[in-house]
C-alpha cells in the first residue's frame, strides 16, 4: 500500500490524467499499477454518511435564519 501523502499523490494524478484526456476517474485509476484500481472501482457503495451531518447543518441554518425573520422582511417596521 502507499503511504498517505503517495496516496494523495497518486490520486491528485489520476483525477488530473482524466480531466486531461475526458476520460472517466475508474479507467485511469485501474491502469495504475500502484493502486488496485479492481478494488476501488468495485465498491460503488457511495458514503452517505457526511451528507446526512451536512444536511442537518443545512436545516439548522434555515430554521434560525427563518426564526428570526419569518416574513423575510429584515429591518421592517
């Protein structure tokens, strides 16, 4: 395996390759001989679990921002 920064590295290669030729990010990274490229591109469970905190941020936001001003009407009398 490669270490943390080789990773970054590595990765920062293949988005840059394939925005470069058009071509997808899963082609590039399975003909690199320094990532098992089969692996990554077979787990296509995408992560969910980010999405979800930043959603409540996003709802959290809006309920304040409503709260304080229901009628959109900031700085009516």
């Amino acid at each position: 395996t490669l270490a943390r920064g080789r990773r970054h590295d590595a990765a920062a290669a293949a988005v840059r390759t394939a925005a470069e030729q058009g071509r997808p990010l899963a082609d590039v990274v399975l003909e690199r001989a320094d990532v098992d490229g089969a692996a990554l591109v077979a787990d296509t469970t995408p992560d969910v679990g980010e999405a979800g905190a930043q959603v409540d941020a996003a709802l959290a936001a809006h309920t304040i921002a409503t709260q304080a001003d229901p009628a959109g009407q900031e700085g009516a009398p």
